[in-house]
C-alpha cells in the first residue's frame, strides 16, 4: 500500500494537475473546433478536410521535433520551469496571430512555430513530474491527468458558446485560461527530487512494463484517438447536420470530465494493490468495444452518442494513467525529458500516419469502415500490455 503523500506533494499534484489541465486547454479546443473552422473558410467545405490533415501532418512534425529538443535541454541545462515559462510565452503569442493569416501558407507557418513554443512549455513539464513524484504515487498522478482532457473540452465548450464571443476573441479566451493554469506550477516550492529514493526503492516490475512495450501499447490506442478526434466535428454533421460546433464541443466536454472520476478511482486502486497496469488493459478494450458501436450504429445520433462516450471516456483515463506509469520505466532523471521527447512520439507520429490512414479507407469504407480498423488498434494495445509467461 502506498505511503501517504506529504503536504508539499499533495499541493504539487493538485497544482500540476491544473497545469497539464492548462496544457490541454491549449490545444484541445484550437485543434479540435477552432482550427478546423479556420481552415474551412479558407479553404472551402470541399478542400476543408485535406487541409486539416496537412496541416495536422506538419505541425506533428514539428511537435515531434520540439518536444525531444526542449526535454533535451531541459536535461542538459539543469531546469526546466524557465523552458516551460518562455514556451507559454511564445505560444500564447502564436495562437493570438492566428487571425493575422491571411491565407492557408501564413495560417500552416503558424501552427507550425506554434507547435514548437507549445513543446517548449509542455516536454519540461512532463519530465518536471518524473523529478519529484515517487512511484507509489504515479496512479494517482495519473488521475488528475485525466481531468485534462475533459478540462480542454470543457473550455472549448464555454469559448464557442454562441454569442460569447467572434474568432479572434475565442482565441485570446484560450491563451488567458491556459496561463491561468500553467502559472502556479512555475510558482509553486516544489517537492523533494524522488530519485534520491530510487536505491532503496523496490524495482518496477518488468512485466508487462517495459519501455518498448509501453511505448508501442501507447502508440496503438494514439492512432485511433488521433484519427477520430480530427475528424470529428465532420463526422458528427454527417450524422446528423443539426450538430454545430458548440454541441459538438459540448459533447465532448460532458464526457471527458465524466471520465474523470474514473481514472482517479483507477489510478488510486493501482497505486494501493501495486497493479499499475491492470487499468490501462482494461481501458484499451473498452476504447475498441467503443468504436465498434459507432461502427455499427453509427448512422444514428443516438449511437453515435453512445460509441463516442464509450471511447472517450475508455481513451482518455487509458491515456492519462499511461503518461504517469511511463514514468515507472523511464528511471534516469539525467536524459528523463529527452526519453518523454521519444514517448512522445507515440502523441505525434499518428498525426502522420492519421491522414493516410483515413484517406486510404474513407473513400471505400467511410467512417464505419475505419472505425472498426482503429477499434483492432486498441485490442493491440491492451494485448501488448498483457503479462507474459516465461
């Protein structure tokens, strides 16, 4: 059974669950609903979706690229909160020249120099969690992770609410929540560093924990999360045209923040019986039966509503819980951010495997079709994650 957290620690995990909690603010609603709204009356509803997955595609290079450099020299330069105050700087700078794009070139620079400040702010931080939160407490970590996405939603929620406020205004919205949630972490005493404890600590156990393992588990369930959530704005006015931005975000803010709990209750049970990796098995499957039902009964709201909750809710507590037990296996506090840069690619790389994946089953298949090849992804992932015998 895990020992109590101290009260230092106590308020470092609250805190930085609001400041991961900001990091999704950041990105979620601009990814999701802004950008796409951008890039349909730049481009056109005909020309909308091949624009979004180019430019999915170039600002996952670019975040791909930035979070391994700046977890790197956050490595190298011995700190990390000056790297994340300078990355929110520049990205809140970033997102606000997002209306000055007059064409579809300016806007995709951008996004592109947008991503790198948002890597600068968000690789420090992840490792910033691996130098001072023990083991015994990462299920926990992981829980309040969770509250990010739902958190994310729940701003894109409030920022499209009709009347609230026009484009460039909705933009300004987001920068103002996001500092007002990453800037406590950068004020706060942190904790004790946790790998003094790491000699006298029990070793994490080897299966199914391996960092390869964890890696490529991660990398199965991010695909289908990245393919659906790119394309689903457009997905849900195919189903049904009375779905307008705002229900759509409104949708998904209700169930992200419902997957909340869940995770906390996961994370606290692994940290108690020691089975970190019980919750995630289970939460993989539950993403795949999720996006089998929006196969098969997703030609109707009422199906759709209920695929999509599953899998939200199944994705988003496997995918929080899975960033802090990573931090089991990746052990050496000296290369920790560089090591998060590589994890990260499991964020970053179905960006770029999304749009070829969806342009080669879309035409033939449609979204029921590429639906059930995401739900065989996740199956995948709770597979790689399953102990092995011998």
């Amino acid at each position: 059974m895990a020992e109590p957290a101290s009260p230092r620690l106590r308020r470092f995990l609250i805190l930085y669950g609001l400041a991961w909690a900001g990091v999704a603010i950041a990105y979620l609603p601009f990814l999701t609903i802004l950008l796409p709204i951008r890039v349909s009356d730049l481009a056109g509803a005909d020309l909308g979706i091949m624009w979004v997955a180019r430019i999915s595609f170039a600002g996952a290079l670019a975040a791909s690229i930035g979070h391994i450099l700046f977890g790197w020299l956050s490595d190298i330069s011995g700190v990390r909160r000056p790297w994340m105050s300078a990355g929110l700087l520049l990205s809140s700078l970033l997102l606000l020249l997002v209306p000055q794009a007059g064409g579809l070139g300016g806007l995709l620079a951008i996004i592109i120099a947008w991503q790198l400040a948002l890597n600068m702010m968000m690789a420090p931080l992840a490792a910033l969690a691996g130098d001072v939160v023990p083991d015994a407490h990462k299920g926990m970590l992981g829980g309040l992770m969770a509250l990010a996405p739902g958190t994310g939603a729940l701003a894109g929620m409030a920022i499209t609410w009709p009347g609230l406020a026009g484009p460039d205004l909705r933009l300004a919205l987001v920068v103002a929540l996001v500092a007002a949630c990453v800037g406590p972490i950068l004020l706060l005493r942190l904790p004790p560093p946790a790998d003094a404890a790491l000699e006298n600590a029990a070793p994490p156990p080897p299966q199914p924990g391996s960092a390869r393992r964890m890696w490529l588990a991660r990398l199965a369930v991010q695909i289908a999360e990245a393919a659906l959530f790119a394309y689903l704005y457009l997905w849900f006015r195919s189903v049904d045209a009375r779905m307008t931005d705002n229900r759509v975000a409104s949708l998904f803010a209700i169930i992200l923040l419902a997957s909340a709990p869940l995770s906390l209750l996961a994370g606290r049970w692994s940290d108690r019986r020691g089975r970190p990796f019980v919750p995630l098995r289970l939460l993989a499957l539950g993403s795949a039966l999720g996006l089998v039902i929006m196969s098969i009964g997703g030609g109707e709201l009422a199906g759709a509503v209920v695929g999509f909750g599953l899998f939200a809710l199944a994705s988003a507590g496997f995918l929080a819980l899975h960033s802090a037990q990573t931090l089991r296996v990746l052990r050496q506090p000296g290369r920790r951010g560089r090591d998060l840069g590589l994890f990260n690619l499991t964020n970053t790389i179905p960006s770029l495997i999304m749009p070829w994946l969806t342009m080669g089953l879309m035409p033939q298949f449609g979204f029921a079709g590429l639906f059930l090849v995401l739900a065989l992804l996740c199956v995948a992932g709770a597979l790689i994650l399953s102990p092995r015998q011998g």
